[in-house]
C-alpha cells in the first residue's frame, strides 16, 4: 500500500479522498511525495553504511572505519569481502565458521569450493638397522596409522626370522623364513608377500604393528641376535660378530591426517569468473587462520 492511500484510509469517508482532482486529494498527494521522498533518502543513507549494500566511495570510507584500503584493480564486490575479512580479523577470526563465512563470501556458495579439514596426504621413512637396532617414528597424524613395513636386504647374505616391534606398544610382527640379498618382504595388514610369493602363513601375526600419534621406539631384530658377539666376552666359534651382519633397508608408507592444517579445493573457473587469483584467495585465508594453522589451496582444472 502506498503512503497515499495509508493516509487516505485514515479519513472519514465523507472527505472523498480518493477523487484525484479534489483539493484534498491534492494535498494528500503533496504531503505523501515528501513522506516518500524523506523516507527514500534514510534508506539509502542507511544503505551507504552497510557494506552490502554500499558502493563505490561509500565502501572506501567504510573501509576506513577498519583501517582497510581497496587494492589496486579491486571492484566493490571484492572491496566488501576485503572489508567483511577485515572485521573477522578484528573480532579475533581463525574459527572454522568464520573461515567459512569469508569463502562464501569471496567464492560463492559452498558448492563451488571443498573445505576440508586435516586433509589426507602419503608418508614415508627409511632406516638402514641391524640386529638389535632401535630408532623412533611416529604417524606424525592427527591419529594412530596403520603402516605398510618393507624389508630387504642390502648387502650379499640373508637373516633369518626377521622381527620389527615396537617397544612402547608391546606389538610385533615375525616373518618365520629367511629373507636373501635381492628379495623384498611387504608386510600388509592380513598379508605378507615375498617377491610374488604370499607368505601370510609364515607370518607370526597378521597384525602390523600400528603406528602411533606420537613418537615412539620401534626395534629390528633377527634369529642371530642370541649369537652377536661382544667382544672381550664372545667365543670365536659360538657367535657371530656384527661386522659379518648384513644391514636392512625398513621402507614405512602410511597414510597421515595433516594436524593444524585445512584444504580449500576450488576450480579455475571459479576464480576466473569472481576475479579472484590464488594468491589473493591464499593471503585472505593467511589473515584469518590462527598463528600455526598451516591453509593449502587447490586450484583444479
């Protein structure tokens, strides 16, 4: 309803406001224009301080108001993610939501961009050991992994009965052979293979040790380790010295959740259609996420 007729309705009918060329009509249709006119102009003044709804140099002195100046070649569209991103900031920012609230703001809906959080990445280490050698490794995840162990040996000869445990968790894994110069044993959860040979059965457990969050002792030992020779202690035909042990190549691969890290997957077309470059989506998230937070962009074709 117009304000002309919200007035009119008011009247008592014997005025006859609704005749268009009566004075009263007249009247109310002069004072209505100046109602209308007035109630205009605070909308958009109250407009031009909503940074939605604001444009051009209205937005610019916004911006001041948050100590945030529009970058060079940067449309309004993108000067009120700038300063939507600059508020955050100010209130404290890093928040997932909030994280979230930007890339909505600055890529689109939720479809068009994966937020992930710890994303999924491979693994791996290696350790040259003998019998009775111990090192440390941990899954460097958010989570206990389950590894794929590899062994092989390095140099000419073979061990018997190789063994990895790990000291802190009690667990260990047996293959009950003899593993020679050239061969590769994979140890799998539920399997072990030798070459193309499944061994599973010769296999002390079919559980691999699980890999832990944090760091912890592992051990390689063999059926030689009662036979090492101490020196000053060792009977020369009773045991054999370490320097006639051959050394183990142990491969770990796993896969790690990436702790304190998140993932914005996005495609090119997306970008090229806000306007918006990798590096200006990558130093947004850099000025929102917590100090430690590691935030990897992906640009997909």
């Amino acid at each position: 309803m117009s304000t002309i007729d919200r007035i009119s309705a008011r009247l008592p009918r014997f005025y006859k406001s609704w005749e268009e060329d009566s004075l009263i009509a007249l009247l109310l249709k002069s004072i209505s224009d100046e109602l209308d006119e007035a109630d205009d102009g605070i909308t958009k003044l109250m407009k031009s301080h909503w940074v939605d709804t604001a444009n051009g140099e209205q937005l610019d002195r916004i911006g001041t108001l948050v100590s945030t100046k529009r970058l060079p070649k940067e449309d309004d569209e993108q000067l009120r993610s700038h300063l939507k991103r600059a508020v955050d900031e100010y209130k404290g920012g890093g928040t997932v939501p909030v994280i979230l609230d930007q890339l909505k703001g600055m890529i689109g809906d939720e479809k068009d961009f994966e937020f992930i959080e710890n994303p999924v990445t491979e693994a791996s280490a290696d350790f040259a050991v003998k019998a009775n050698d111990t090192w440390q490794l941990g899954s460097n995840s958010i989570e206990d992994e389950q590894a794929t162990i590899s062994l092989s040996v390095e140099e000419e000869g073979q061990v018997s009965n190789p063994q990895v445990s790990n000291e802190d968790t009690g667990e260990s894994i047996t293959f009950n052979g003899k593993l020679k110069n050239g061969e590769q044993l994979v140890l799998k959860q539920n399997s072990a293979m030798l070459g193309e040979n499944n061994v599973t059965k010769e296999m002390s457990s079919l559980k691999v040790p699980i890999l832990p969050r944090k760091q912890s002792v592992w051990k390689y030992s063999e059926a030689l380790l009662e036979k090492i020779g101490v020196f000053d202690t060792a009977r020369f035909d009773e045991h054999t010295f370490a320097v006639g042990v051959p050394t183990i190549r142990l491969h770990f691969e796993w896969t790690r959740r990436q702790p304190a890290t998140f993932m914005v997957n996005v495609k090119a077309e997306i970008l090229q259609k806000k306007n918006l470059s990798e590096s200006l989506l990558k130093n947004a998230l850099n000025s929102l996420k917590a100090a430690g937070i590691n935030a990897i962009i992906k640009v997909m074709e």
